[in-house]
C-alpha cells in the first residue's frame, strides 16, 4: 500500500509542476503579444503643417503701469499762510495760473522799511554829488588839496553803492511778495490738494498736485530679435475688455465720447532703448497712450491686450500644437513623433510665430498633445 501511496503522490507533483510552468509559458507568451501589440499600436491624431502666415499680434499683458510725464506739485516759495484758494480738486488750469494767495506779515514791514533805506541813501547821493561838484570847480582852480577832492569822490561813490544796496534788497522783497502767490507749474488737473486756507506753510511745501493725464505711458521688456520688428512711430490699439471697470485713484473728470470698457486706445512706440543701431541682449520699448477720453489715470492696469494694427510674415503653428507652458511640440516625421522645443514669438489668438525649432512644411501634432511621448507611433490626419 505505500508503494502505491509514492507513486500516487509523485505524480501529483508532477501535475502540480507541469500546470505551473504552463502557466508560465501561456504568462510569456501573453505579454510577448500585448508588447507586439502596442509596438504595432498607432495612434490617431491630427495635425498642421508649420507655414507662413500674415500675422497680426496680440500681446497679453498680465499688468501695465502708466505713468504721465505731465505731473507736478505747485510748491510754497515762501513762509506764509494760505489766505485764499482760486482753484477746487479737478479745476482745470493753464501753466502759470494763480492757485493760492500767501500772506507773509514780514513782507509788508520789511518793504518799508527798503523804501526808507532808498529815501536815505537816494538823499545821501544828492549831497555826496553836490559837494563832489563843488570840489570839482575848486580843483580845477587849484583852490583845494588834491586829498580833499578825493575824499569828496569816495564819498559820492559810497553813497551810489548804498542806493544800488537799498535797490537790490527792495527788489529781493519785490520777488518775495511775487511768490506769496501759488501758480500752476503745469497744465493740466488739480488732482489733490494737500493743504486748506488758513494752514500755515513753509518754503518748499507742496500745496496741490497738478497732472496732465491726456497723454500717459508704459513700458515693456523685449529681446533683441522681437525689438527688431518693431520700429519707432509704430502704432498699436490697446485694449481693457477684460478689466469690469477703471478705478480712478485720483477722480479725475471723463472725456466726452468715451466708450468705457468698451474704449479702444491709440498707442504708438515713442522711444526704444538701447536704440536699435547698438547692440544688446534686452531692449525697453516705450509706448505713448491717447488717453484724451479720459478714462486713465497714472497707476497699474490688469488684463491688457496690445494689439499691432500693422501684418508682419511670419512661420506660425495653431496654438493648440504647443503645450502649456508653451516650449515645445510634438513633430510627426515617418509616422513617429518627436517631441521639439521651440521658440515663440508674438501670437493673434490662433496662431503662434516660431521663432526657431521648426522649419516650413514640418508637421506638428494639433490635437491631444497632453500625455503624448517620444517614439510614440502616430496615424495623423492634417487640417487644412
């Protein structure tokens, strides 16, 4: 019976081994035709051809800040105290024009007693010049000693120089009552006024703040090559559709005609620095706003679109060809994709300028780009 109990438990165990490494053959071979498989998988996609197209860009600006050229305070020349104010917060003024009246007590007090100083010495001068006179004719008779003749000349010329004095000092107090008056330094809007009638202030204090908003500036960082494309004089259309509304720090009046959100803003390029005659790595382009709507002010934008009215040929994939941030596609070549890095450019919304990485007629992925490798086999279909 044991004999029989042996052989019965060495053939189990043999089945036993026979069933595992079958089991292993059929595992290999299921794996050697999924990998056969997915090496003979395509997968569809569609796809461009890179070209040349009539580009018309559109930059997107996450901030701009404007600034004007135009604003200035209207300063306190002199010590005094703020009797009279001709102007209210957004009076228009002209440069020049009186904004505030000082009184400055010392000055009046002081003008007198110039113009006594002028009566004395003027009154001097007559005396010094009648008795000069009189030694004139005795000298000229030889009836008086040379020292005494120049005496009497010293003395008529020390009196002329204590008039010049007296003069001087009147017209220094003239000057000083002139500044009791607080003029415009430019054209423009009163935007604030920092200081009421009756505040007393001294030299050199600002009084009100005064700008002129209707032309206002910005400016942008650009490499060399896209500097290039751009010449002075150029105009562009600055668009603020994705801002809800203008907030106005300083309150400043609206145009007449002015659209809102809805406004387009002329801008043209006033200056590009380094100029493009020397070379640099980094360039700042300037651009000038007519703002003449009245709808900016001098602060920090969000959500801005600057639009170039002119067309430039430049080669352009879909936007959708490239990735999220934007630095690479995938290449379709013999069927197999190539994952590429390129340079952009400028864009309008559809289409992106390749600045290098791509050459005409290559054929870029379009379509489901997320998730795509190298080596990836392809059946693309292209989308004219």
């Amino acid at each position: 019976m044991k004999k029989f109990y042996f052989v019965g438990l060495v053939i189990i165990l043999m089945m036993a081994v026979g069933l595992i490494g079958y089991g292993a053959y059929l595992n290999k071979t299921d794996e050697n035709q999924i990998e056969m498989r997915m090496e003979s998988r395509t997968v569809p996609l569609q796809g461009e051809k890179a070209k040349f197209r009539n580009l018309q860009p559109i930059f997107v600006l996450e901030t701009i800040n404007l600034t004007s050229e135009e604003i200035a305070d209207a300063v306190a020349l002199i010590d005094g105290r703020i009797e009279k104010s001709f102007v209210q917060k957004n009076s228009a003024v002209d440069k020049g024009q009186v904004l505030f009246e000082l009184v400055n007590e010392d000055i009046p007090i002081k003008l007198q007693q110039a113009e006594s100083a002028i009566a004395k010495a003027e009154a001097q001068v007559l005396q010094s010049r009648n008795s000069f006179a009189r030694y004139e004719r005795l000298r000229e008779k030889n009836a008086t000693s040379l020292e005494k003749y120049d005496e009497a000349k010293l003395n008529f010329e020390a009196a002329q120089a204590n008039l010049r004095e007296a003069q001087a000092q009147k017209s220094q107090l003239l000057v000083q009552d002139s500044r009791q008056n607080v003029v415009a330094p430019i054209e423009g809007e009163v935007l604030i006024l920092y200081k009421q009638i009756g505040a007393f202030v001294t030299a050199g204090t600002p009084i009100a703040l005064v700008g002129n908003f209707s032309r206002l500036s910005f400016s942008l960082p650009v490499e060399d090559a896209q500097a290039k494309k751009i010449s002075v004089g150029e105009r562009f259309e600055l668009n603020f559709k994705n801002s809800r509304s203008f907030q106005k720090a300083y309150d400043t009046e609206y145009g007449a005609g002015n659209l809102g959100n809805e406004q387009t803003f002329p801008v043209f390029v006033k200056e590009i620095i380094p100029n493009l005659n020397q070379a640099a790595e980094m360039r700042k382009i300037i651009f000038e706003i007519d703002n003449r709507a009245g709808i900016l002010e001098q602060q920090t934008y969000n959500g801005v679109e600057l639009i170039r009215t002119s067309k430039h040929n430049a080669l352009t994939v879909p936007l959708g060809a490239l990735n999220e941030t934007k630095e690479f596609v995938f290449v379709v070549k013999e069927n197999i994709l190539e994952r590429r890095k390129v340079e952009i450019g400028a864009d309008d919304g559809k289409f992106a300028e390749i600045i290098s990485g791509l050459r005409e007629g290559e054929v870029v992925v379009t379509s489901a780009t997320k998730g795509l490798e190298d080596g990836t086999k392809v059946e693309i279909t292209l989308v004219e």
